[in-house]
C-alpha cells in the first residue's frame, strides 16, 4: 500500500512537469507580453519593469529560472497587481472557491445519490421517470445559462438571493453559485447512481441475499448499495477537481473572487505567473482528488488491492 | 409421507418489450419430506423460473399465479415480511453462478453470518461458531481462515461450497438447488454432487434439483419431473422414467445422449496434420514501468499426428490450453516446435505464406451466437472464404455454392438472406459448418462445437459432422470437455492438464481402460450413470 | 433448385430503425432538429433583416407581433425628426396611409430636408407636398415604414431573429466541424491503438491518460487568448480537447471487437486486414460511433458557448448562442428576451440532440439498456 502510494506520488511529477513545460512555452511563444498594452509606458521605464521581472531574459533561462523559484515553492510576483505575489493572490481566492466547491460537491453527492437511488428502487415507476428527466435537464443545461436564469428568477424577479458579490460568504449570496455549480454534478451523480443501482439490485448475489430471507434494508443498503456506490467514488475524484473549473464561469458572472476569476483576470491581462501559478494549482488539485478517489475505492471494494 | 412443499397450477409470466411471454404455463410438482427430486429440462423450459416464481425471486417484470404451499401457507401472494421468514430458514436456494452469487464486498464470515443471526437469536460469536462448523461440514480446507477472506480469493467450487454451508446453516426442511454443477469443471461437479447427497442424507432435508443433465438425475433424484415448454410432460420415479419413458420428448431426451463409435482410418491413409513438441507460452502483466512479465505455459510439449478422416478428441478442463493448442498448430498463434502440413513444414510460415494453406483447414467455434459476424447475412457470411480464396468466381456463382453448403447442412437455402440473429444456435452451428466446408477443406478444427447446445441439438450436430466427415474424408481435431461426445465422434483422444499430456491413445484404450487418476476421475464424473 | 428465392433478412440496421422509430422522444427530437438547422440555414434571409443591421430608433425594443413603430410613438418621433432638422413643427396628421408634416423655420427651408425622415427608421419615401413662396413653411409626406422585430432588437438595435438564426447557424456549425477534428482523431488514434494492441497500444493509452490530467477548459482558453481570437485556433482546441474519449471509446471497441469468434474465424479463413476491416470492423463499430457523434457535438456546442460566453469565442459582428446569452445576461433587468430567448434555442437544440443521441443508443445497442 505504501509502495503503491509512494508509486503514484512518483508518477504524478513527470505530468506535472510535463503541464508546466507546456503551459510556459506556450504562454512564452505568443505574441505579445504583460506590459505592452498599457500604451503610454515610455519604452525606458517598459524596458525597466522587464528587466525587473527578467523578461528581457531568453525564454529557455526564464523558464529555468521559473523552475528554480517553484523548487523553492515561490510561484513568484504577480505582473499586473504589482504589490501582490501570486501566493498572496491565492491566499485570499482559494479559500473562497474551496467553499463554494465543497459546498456544491457535497450538495451534489447527498441529493444525487439519494435521488438515484430513489429512482432505482421505483424502476420504470412514474417518480423514476421525473427524476430520470430532472436530471437530463440538470446535465444538459450549461452553466452559462442556469447561472444567468437563477439570477434572473431568484434574483431580480423574486429577490430571494443577492445576484453578485460575495459578502464573506454570506448564504444569499453564497446560494446562488453553490447552486448553480451542484447543478450538473448533481444531475450525473443522479444518473450514475440510478444506473449502478439498478445493475446492483439485479446481481445474482442479490438474489442469494433475498433467498436466505435477508430485510429489506439488508439487500438494499448492504449489499446492493455499497456496491452501487463505487462508480460514484471514482467520478468523485474528478469531479471535485472540475469544480474548480467549473468555477470559471460561476465566479465570472455571480462576481466571486476565487481562482477562476483569478485566472481569467491574469489571462486576459497577461499574467505571466498568475496563470501558471493556477494552471499548477488546478493540477495538483486533479491529480489528487484522482489519487484519493482511487484510494478511496480499494476501501469500499476489496477486489482492489494496490500494491 | 406429508409434503413440504406442493406447487399447484403455477404459471409464470415476463412482460417483455414483445409483449407477454409465459414461462411456466401450467406446473404441478409435490416434494414430500427428506426426498429429493430433480426438474430436468433443456434451457428455456422453464424449470428454473417455475422455483423462482414459487420463492418469489422473479425479476420485476415476472408474476406469478397459482398456489405454492408450505404446510398450510400460499407462499404466492404472501408479504414480504411473512416471506422472509421462511426463505432462508425453513427453504433455502442455492444457483447455478458460484463466481458471482456471494457479495463481493464481504468477507465469507460476514455473509454466512448474517442469514443465521436473522433466523435465530444466536449472539455473533454463537453464529460464528455456527458458520464455523458449516464451513468444516462443507469440507472446506482452513475454515478459520476462509471466513476471513473475500468470494474472489475462492475457486468456483469453494464458492459453491460456501453457498450449500449458507444454504444449510439453518437446517432447512426443504433445499431448492438450481443447476448447481452446470458452471463447474466436471471433477469439481462431481464433488459437489457427492457432497449434497452426504449432507441430504445426514441431515434429512427435502431437495429439489433443477438440472438439464441427465446424468445428475439419475445420480441423485427419487423422482423426477420433465418439464418442457413451461409445462411439466412426464413425471415418476426416476427408475421408472428412465426405464420406462412415456412422453415422446422424455424418450427423445433419454435418447439423446451421442452414441455409436468410429473407426480409426486406414493406416495407409496420408498424413494431414503434424505437431512435434509445440509450445504457446503467453506473457501475463508486464508493462513499460511495471514489474517483470510472468510466463505462463499454455501449452507445453505437445506432439500428434492426425491422418487424413481421423478425429483426434482433445479432451481437457477449462483452462488445460485444449484450445490454444489447436489455434498454434493452424499458426493462429504464435508457437514454438515443428508443425507440419500435408507434408510440408510450415513453423516458419509469415501470414500470407499461411493465407493459401486457409482454405484448407478451417474452424468452427464452440459459441454459435459469437462466431457469426451480427451485421453480415448468413450468405454472406459463409461464402466470405471464397471471396478470399477464389477471387476470380462471379456472385451467381458465389450464391449456388452458399446454396449447396447450405443444402449440406440441412438449412433451407432460402433463408440465405437472413442474418443470423434470425436463427437458433443449432441452426447457427450449421451455418458456422457451412462456413467451413464450403472451401472444401481437408481439417476443420471443432473447438467445442456442441458445448453451448441442448442435448438433443447437440446429438444432431454430431450426426452431420460424422456425415459430413465420411462425406469428404474430413480429418477433424475435435475439442472438447465432454466426454461423452468425444466418445462417439473421435476415435484417437489426447487428455490435457495445465497445458500438458496426461495421456494419449485409442478411444477405446483411454475410455475403457483409462490409465492416469486424472482420467480416471474425469470418465467417473462424466460416466456416472 | 438452384434458383430457390431467397427471402429477405431483417439486418440489425432495420432492427434498429424500427426501434428509434417506436422512441417518440428521438423522433420528435429529429425533427425538430431537422426544423432548426433548416430555420438556421434559410431564416435569416428571410425576416427582412440583415443581421448587422443596425436601427438606432429600435434598441433593446422588446418582442412583438406588432408592427414597428407603434402608433403612440410616431409624435415623439416626428418631433425629434423635425427637432434635428432645425425646424418648427406646425402640425402632422394622417391621411390615407402617408404622413402629411407641415413645418415651418425662419430660414428658407431646403428640398432635401425630408431626407431627415427617410434617415429615421420608421418613415420612407419622403416627398414635399407644397412650399409656400417664400419657402418658410413647407409641408412634407411620407410613408411609414413598418418593420417587424417578433423577438425584439438587442442593444446596438439589431434584429434579434435574425441574429439568433444566424448565431445558431454558427454554433451548429461550430459543433458539428469541431466534432467531426475529434471523431477523426479519436476513431484514428483509438482504432490504430486497439487493433496494433501490445506495447504500442500500452504506449498510446498512456500518452491519453497523461492528456487527461491537463486541466484543457485552461489549455482551451490560454491558446485562444494567446494566439488571438482566430476562428480556426478554436475548432483545433475543441477537437483536441474531445478526441480522448472517443479514442478510449473506439479502442475499446476494437478490442472486444478483437476477440469476437467471428473475427478469429475471419482471421482462420485467411482474409487479409483490409477485408477484416471493410466486413467486420467498420460495420461493427459504426453504432457506437454514431452514438458518440450525436452525444458529441452539443458537448462541442456548449464548449464553444463557454467560450464566447468569456467573449473568447466567436467575434462581432458574427454571433453564437454563447455571445447572445452572455450579452443579455449583463442586459437582463428590463429586457429579460434577451436572455431568455437565445437560451432556449440553446437549451432545446442541446435536449433534442440528446434525446436523438439516447434513442440511437437505445436503438443500435438494446444491451445496454
């Protein structure tokens, strides 16, 4: 076990690497650079600010340089928010999107699996084709336009919730992108699990429970369940990676400083290294909520061994 | 004697996509206490959702109306509540899937203690104990220790070891075991048969047992019931049925078994086939960054000559490398050692040295419903090889061959338009034959043809082949687990373990006078009548 | 005997076909699909409108069956009108169909002043009726011009039917070029991969988990905001975003494929690769292909949304659903339409391409049900 988590820690360095190293490059070859759309900026004091940041440097050495400072866990200065370092920048947006995330994660493992499970156990009844249908809308449906729409209805029309700005965290105005964000996770959760559920209540070893007379509550949530879930782990990991993600256009447009608007602020005005500093962040944050996933699956199944 | 269970006028329903099929149409069965009797019948009979119905085990889509009485209860109709009760404490089952009728997630101690702390008011150590000594009853080795592990560290037979020990640990009156043996080897079958009669007589419960063979009837039931399309046809004791058959499909059924022997070529006939010291090793794991590749001997020194219209039975378990013996020797696989065909050495054949020799030596697989490419029409499929082997033919003449192949195998030509999901799997085995004669080959290598089929389809397969063989002078390398058929269709047998020859000699020599335990124990399960 | 007719079979093909055609779910979905790419196509050369056209007297008005202008706005217009001409008005009233403005100035009035009513939106063919001599007072006609705005103008005043059919026209567009970059490479690299097996499918494989541990939805924006908001730079980043799963998809498929009896018995007859390929495998693996591409492109669709929703995708003047929603979501408090309605015509196109693509799941694969 130790060797296997010693082992994937091993392996995630080179993908990590390899996302730095083409994140960078990538960034680097493009036209154009952090400090020249301010027009106005006398070419000296341009060529200062670039001095200043190394930015004069040929792209492989500010590449190494960059390298050597992450060694040292430095994701260094931000280039636009002058005073601010990338580090600082993150201190005060992840807290944020940690909160909303694992709200919406939360949200959407407790209510979908339940839902699916409800659906399951009234297979082809008329509350299995709602729930079926609820969550063909919830998975269908972007972000882009539940986001606008409950601002629109709950917001505006009904003013139950406040339509941007964070206010610490506030419930009215936290609701909204909690909500928003859940949405198609729940809607997924939902599906998987009606659809594991329904494959667990036929297995043969559910038959042998319900001929030796086991309750009810015995098949279905012993031994049906348990099983049932374990898609649900493994779409977990992912999942809780990609509400980060997903969070680009949640905190866009409820106004939310977390990372997603973090990135795209620094991507739009060029920010060097606020932009690698999410991309890495964003990285770290898949490659591991992946790795508890797995870890979490040779716990519930013990097919899975890993070692 | 009072029964235990008496089913009366019990039919089964599926409501289906196509409407609503009847599964049992019109069943009556008595079990009386402390006997046992056997429900036979050819898949689709019924005779599994019959008991199904009756312990109300149906899937979601079935019903089932009539009346099943224990005592003086109608187990049909009753609550779930009053069901749990009796299921798994005075009627238990056990099924035909060992890999897959334990919950994998648990530990075997957890799953055999669960049903006996349910049914009585034993504490868990007490149920422990309990499962403990049904464990040592069942004959499993280290019962301390298996009732820590987990279903998928046990062998098939171990599994359905701890499926009769969770069956019995309640002392039922009434057992219901629901082809128990089918998914097994058949040393293990014999095993467990051998263990459920000790355990039916040391503990005197009722047995029901839902078989389609034969053999096991004969073996262990007092009377038996055949049952056919959803009805029961014949019913008596087993002595009496088997004597004295009355309903025709009863007689078919008794008759069904392939009899007859052949015999051997004439020792001057050439020589088709050649295998010395072949050898198929496969790497199993091993990747870029992952440990070393284990090698697994598959196949491992086997030598044979086969003559032309000889059949040489390989005869072996699940697992013993029959199969991938036969696809090294037609160079399928890669392999090490001589093989030679109608003379001339072809270990070191690449593919298109090997594409003229195809057409003649060709193969027919033992799954009917896996070997027939779904999209293609039979037509189409069984004059593919010609397509390949005879380019310059027109379609018109294409078409008159698939014609004669078909007539050859007895079916109607004009179904030549359909594809084969439109058949049934004998019919598909002869298409899959037509496939294979139609380049009028030398060696058709039979890969378990007959396995996936009835008895009674099963025989009539084996007739055409030997026609068919006696027809052209066909050289067969007939695969097979069963015996009994091997015995009627080849007349030279190789018997394999684990990749290697346990022994080799005449059909005669080796089923009359087996030399090896290991052949031995399979002529006893296979033969037990 | 020779010439026995044959009777016909019924393939998996027509199984198939009369199982989507009992799913009324996928059929209304098809034809509905089948309603908007034909209004997305022909529509927009169809309403009166060009979708750039700009009417500064009709922004942000909202949806109506009515004709523009509305008859208690024409006072306020004119009055305008006459104000920016420098003139005075006298009096305007309505006289079979055309307007009749007398006007009145200090400075002798010009001929060409009714050009300041055919510059106005609602009025046409502007003529003078009479002058009086000493040309300080003038009376003018013309006609009103009636234009139809059934879903409302945006905010720069332009036609939002006419621009939503043509941003559907775009966003389909979007979907189905970009789906098609990743099918060919997914159906390509997955099949190369499946079929090649061993040490080079285990080398290729892990090239795709490696791709899927970049976090793309980043990837996909810093190539687009680097590299310009270039129309072709986003179909590449779409279609190099979604080929991983169709090629995990078809590897898999070909692997199963790999080990079906027929093909070992295609493979004992001798037939060469290209035969396995043109009779098995292709006819084989279209189902699940099909499949994928109808599930594939409203995934392609809501990407592209995503990124015009950023303003990263498609640029003005053209439009895509994506841009439409994203502007009326900062436009919604008092002109709801201009959100709600390119939304729906998203939200529908995206649950009818999903219901086609279940009902060919459902049709092709009955297994799986």
């Amino acid at each position: 076990m130790l060797r296997y988590v010693f082992r994937r820690l091993l392996t995630a360095i080179p993908t990590l690497f390899l996302i730095i190293t083409i994140s960078f490059f990538l960034m680097h070859i493009a036209p154009g650079g952090p400090f020249n759309m301010e027009r106005g900026i006398p070419p000296e004091i341009k060529a200062n600010i670039e001095r200043v940041f190394h930015l004069d440097e040929p792209v492989w050495m500010q590449y190494f340089r960059y390298l050597g400072n992450l060694a040292h866990g430095d994701l260094g200065p931000s280039y636009i928010l002058i005073n601010f370092s990338v580090a600082e920048l993150f201190a005060q947006s992840l807290p944020v999107s940690i909160r909303i995330g694992s709200w919406a994660m939360l949200l959407s493992l407790v209510v979908g699996s339940a839902m699916g499970v409800l659906a399951a156990l009234r297979h082809n009844k008329f509350i299995d084709f709602f729930i079926v249908t609820l969550a063909t809308g919830g998975s269908t449906l972007p972000t882009f336009v539940t986001a606008p729409l409950i601002q629109l209805i709950f917001g505006l029309t009904l003013k139950w919730i406040w339509i941007g700005g964070w206010h610490d965290g506030e419930l009215a105005a936290a609701i909204g992108p909690i909500v928003t964000l859940a949405l198609p996770q729940l809607a997924t959760v939902a599906r998987l699990m009606r659809g594991s559920m329904i494959e667990a209540l036929n297995a043969h070893h559910i038959r042998t429970a319900r001929a030796m007379g086991l309750s009810d509550f015995s098949v279905v949530v012993k031994h049906a369940m348990r099983g049932a879930l374990l898609p649900i782990v493994s779409y977990a990991g992912p999942a809780a990676a990609g509400l980060v993600t997903g969070s680009i256009i949640v905190e866009t447009i409820f106004q939310i400083p977390g990372v997603g608007r973090a990135f795209i602020d620094g991507a739009l005005n060029r920010d060097y290294t606020l932009v690698m500093g999410t991309v890495i962040l964003i990285a770290v944050f898949t490659i591991l909520f992946n790795f508890l996933s797995d870890l979490l699956y040779a716990l519930v199944d013990p097919r899975v061994r890993y070692d | 004697m009072k029964p235990v269970l008496e089913l009366k006028n019990i039919k089964v329903n599926f409501d289906t996509l196509d409407g609503n099929v009847a599964a049992v149409k019109n069943a009556n069965i008595v079990v009386k206490a402390g006997e046992t009797i056997a429900i036979v019948g050819e898949s689709g009979s019924g005779k599994s959702q019959l008991m199904m119905g009756a312990m109300g085990l149906l899937a979601a889509n079935g019903k089932a109306e009539g009346e099943a009485l224990f005592g003086d209860q109608n187990l049909i109709g009753m609550s779930k509540d009053q069901l749990n009760a009796i299921r798994g404490e005075k009627i238990t089952m056990i099924f035909q899937e060992p890999m897959t009728s334990l919950d994998p997630l648990y530990t075997i101690g957890n799953q055999l203690i669960e049903p006996i702390r349910r049914h009585t008011n034993l504490d868990r150590s007490a149920a422990r104990e309990c499962a403990l000594e049904m464990l040592t009853l069942v004959k499993i080795k280290e019962p301390e220790r298996r009732l820590r592990s987990y279903p998928h560290e046990m062998s098939g037979g171990q599994r359905q070891r701890v499926m009769i020990a969770m069956a019995l640990a309640n002392n039922p009156q009434l057992l219901i075991a629901d082809e128990p043996t089918t998914a097994l080897d058949v040393t293990v079958q014999a095993e467990i048969l051998e263990l459920m009669a000790s355990l039916q007589k040391k503990m005197g419960m009722a047995m029901v047992f839902i078989t389609h063979d034969l053999g096991i009837v004969k073996r262990i039931a007092n009377r038996v019931y055949v049952m056919r399309k959803g009805e029961v046809v014949e019913e008596g004791d087993t002595t009496t049925v088997f004597a004295k058959p009355k309903h025709e499909y009863t007689k078919a059924l008794l008759d069904a078994e392939p009899s007859g022997r052949k015999s051997p070529p004439s020792p001057k006939a050439p020589i088709i086939l050649s295998g010395s010291n072949v050898r198929v090793t496969f790497n199993i794991g091993g990747g870029f960054m992952g440990s070393p590749a284990i090698q697994l001997k598959a196949v491992d020194g086997i030598s044979l000559v086969l003559k032309q219209g000889q059949t040489i039975g390989i005869v072996g378990e699940s697992g013993s490398g029959k199969s991938t013996l036969a696809r090294a020797l037609l160079r399928l696989l890669p392999a090490q050692g001589a093989i030679n065909f109608e003379g001339r050495s072809i270990t070191d054949f690449d593919k298109t040295q090997m594409r003229p020799l195809r057409k003649q030596a060709q193969i027919v697989f033992q799954d009917p419903f896996g070997s027939l490419s779904p999209r293609m029409t039979v037509g189409q499929i069984i004059t593919e090889g010609l397509i390949v082997h005879e380019p310059a033919m027109t379609k018109a003449a294409r078409d008159l061959r698939a014609i004669q192949a078909l007539e050859e195998v007895q079916i109607d030509p004009t179904q030549r338009n359909r594809y084969p999901h439109e058949f049934s799997g004998g019919q598909r085995q002869r298409i899959a034959i037509a496939r294979a004669i139609i380049l009028k080959p030398k060696l058709i290598v039979l890969d378990e043809p007959t396995s996936a089929l009835d008895r009674q389809v099963q025989k009539q397969i084996v007739d055409l082949l030997r026609d068919l063989q006696k027809a052209n002078d066909l050289s067969y390398l007939f695969i097979s687990h069963d015996l009994a058929v091997v015995r009627a269709m080849a007349d030279f047998v190789i018997v394999m373990k684990d990749g290697a020859m346990v022994e080799q000699g005449s059909v005669e020599d080796i089923m009359d006078h087996p030399r090896e335990q290991y052949t031995r124990n399979l002529m006893a399960a296979a033969f037990n009548g | 005997m020779t010439d026995a007719v044959a009777i016909k079979g019924r393939s998996l093909w027509i199984d198939a076909w009369n199982r989507l055609k009992a799913n009324r779910a996928a059929i209304i979905s098809a034809v509905y699909l089948c309603f908007i790419v034909l209004l997305t196509i022909i529509g927009p050369n169809l309403t009166g409108h060009e979708f750039t056209t700009q009417y500064p007297s009709y922004v942000r008005v909202p949806p109506s069956l009515e004709p523009y202008p509305k008859a208690e706005k024409l006072d306020q217009e004119i009055k305008e009108i006459i104000t920016r001409a420098h003139l005075t008005l006298k009096e305007w009233k309505q006289e079979g169909g055309r307007f009749l403005v007398s006007v009145t100035s200090s400075k002798p009035i010009d001929d060409r002043v009714t050009r300041y009513l055919d510059r106005s939106d609602s009025f046409k063919d502007g003529k003078v009726e009479s002058k009086s001599s000493d040309g300080l007072e003038m009376t003018m006609s013309a006609s009103v011009q009636h234009l139809y705005f059934f879903f409302g103008t945006d905010i720069s005043g332009r036609d939002l039917l006419t621009r939503t059919l043509m941003a559907g026209r775009v966003s389909l567009l979007v979907g189905l070029l970009a789906g098609m970059v990743a099918v060919t490479i997914g159906v390509l690299y997955g099949s190369v991969s499946g079929f090649l097996g061993g040490k080079t499918d285990e080398l290729m494989m892990r090239i795709v988990d490696i791709l899927y541990a970049l976090p793309f939805t980043f990837f996909v924006i810093m190539l687009v905001v680097f590299f310009g908001r270039n129309f072709m730079l986003m179909f590449l980043a779409i279609g190099a975003v979604l080929w991983l799963d169709m090629a995990r998809i078809v590897r898999g498929q070909t692997l199963s494929l790999k080990r079906q009896e027929y093909m070992q018995a295609a493979e004992a007859m001798g037939v060469n690769s290209w035969g396995i390929l043109m009779r098995h495998i292709i006819p084989n693996m279209l189902g699940p292909i099909i499949i994928y591409v109808t599930l594939l492109v409203p995934q392609v669709i809501i990407l592209e949304s995503f990124l015009s929703y950023l303003g990263l995708g498609v640029q003005e003047p053209m439009s895509s659903w994506g841009v439409q929603i994203s502007q009326g979501s900062r436009n919604m408090e008092g002109a709801s339409y201009l959100l709600i309605i390119p939304a729906l015509f998203l939200t529908s196109t995206l649950f009818a391409l999903n219901f086609i693509g279940d009902g060919l799941r459902d049709a092709l694969d009955p297994k799986d049900r």
